[in-house]
C-alpha cells in the first residue's frame, strides 16, 4: 500500500530551497509552488497541502498569519524567529491548522540532541566536569551563533544544575563557572559542524554531529512534512519523531 505524499510549496529558494526541491523530486514529490522575495505568498487559494518556510525570521510570523488564513499547514526551518513564537502558536491554535518546527530537521542532529541531553545528565553530579560549545558553518550563513547550537545549549542548561545562563559573545575576560559559553566560526564551505567539550584536569571527552551536505536537512523536512499532513497543532520536531 503506497503513502500519500502532501503537495508542498517552499517559501524561501536559497540554499535549503534548493536541496529540498531536489530531493523531493527524487523522493517522488510534487512541488506546486515556489516563494521568495519576488513572489510572495498570498491570502489566496493554493493547490500544495504543506508549505516549508526555510526563508528568514523577519518573514516567518507574516507567513504563518497568510497560512492560516488559507489554512495551509506548514513546517518552520527558518531560525532566530523565537521572539514570535508565543504568537505563532497563538495563531496556530486559533486557526487549526498544523506546524511542525525545529532548529534543524536532521535526523542525526534530533539523535545527537538525545546523546547530549544524556550526556549532560550523567556529569550533572561531577562538578569537576565543566561544559562548552564550539559551531563552525560556511561563509554564507547569516546567523551566529546557529539555531542548532542554542538548540543544544538549552538542553545542557536544562540537565546541569551548575549552568544557569548561555553566553554567545567573545569572551575577554574570565568567564562565570555558571556560564555555559557558544562560540561560532564562519568561513570556506562547511556545511555545518558542533562539537560539545566536556572537560576536567583529568581528561576530555568530545561530542561532535558533523553534516556532509545539506541532503539530511532536506529530507528530514520532507518526513517532516508528512507527520504534519492533515493534522492540526503546533509541534517541536523533537517531540514527535
């Protein structure tokens, strides 16, 4: 018995845009519609089923509001828009529709979200431990640190009673013990690479999720895409694979 796969429009054909366009044609999907700066969504009837908005944070709050008024479900890659976010889901849950939103739609990267929060679990009661996060991406990527990076930063915070605060600025001076410290690195082609450090006198363990290319995202959103089909909510892709 074959799946029925949603229609899909991307809104925002960068990078991302682009891969997920690629996979999805391989994968057997059918793209309807394509948005960007030069043709944006409208409060009008569509043939697509789900739209994955992978554009910026400025626009995902007005493109939420024109989905659901169109009652169109959609999946969120964009970063950085979690100043919206009670007003997003306010939205969301008004209007019955369905989102789906994550920080990175890898599957590899949820599974590494799961070693980490296990991780800082188990040294949660050796104080000797101390916790850091270093994220390297290509030239290109506009934000800094990553969504994926303060991703797992509030994860650590959650599970070390020790760290009470994310610091993401060049440190020149001596940092707080309290203080769990991102740092970011931009240049080359990278597609995108973090490593937790672990560290003590004794010794340091590393935990690094290190992409290939942007083919994991792209088909993550896809699978992404079909858990939200036909449904109504707001979800944390975290939550539901």
């Amino acid at each position: 018995m074959s799946i029925k796969l949603p229609k899909l429009a991307i809104i925002g054909f960068g990078a991302m845009g682009k891969e997920i366009m690629l996979q999805a044609e391989q994968l057997g999907y059918t793209i309807t519609d394509i948005f960007e700066i030069d043709n944006l969504i409208e409060p009008r009837d569509y043939s697509f089923d789900v739209a994955l908005d992978f554009s910026t944070a400025d626009a995902v709050l007005s493109n939420v509001k024109i989905l659901a008024k169109i009652k169109k479900n959609l999946v969120i890659g964009t970063t950085n828009w979690e100043k919206q976010f009670n007003e997003v889901k306010s939205i969301v849950e008004k209007s019955h529709i369905g989102v789906l939103y994550s920080s990175n739609f890898s599957i590899g990267m949820q599974m590494f979200f799961k070693i980490v929060e296990y991780s800082a679990k188990l040294f949660n009661e050796f104080d000797d431990y101390d916790f850091m996060l270093h994220e390297v991406h290509h030239k290109r990527k506009i934000d800094s640190p990553s969504g994926s990076a303060l991703t797992l930063g509030k994860i650590i915070l959650k599970e070390l009673e020790n760290k009470t605060e994310i610091v993401t600025e060049t440190m020149h001076n001596k940092i707080s013990p309290n203080s769990l410290h991102i740092s970011s690195t931009r240049g080359g082609e990278i597609a995108g690479t973090h490593t937790i450090f672990i560290d003590s006198i004794a010794d340091t363990i590393e935990l690094t999720h290190r992409a290939k290319n942007r083919t994991g995202l792209a088909r993550g959103a896809l699978y992404a895409a079909n858990l939200i089909f036909n449904k109504t909510g707001f979800y944390n892709f975290a939550d539901v694979i």
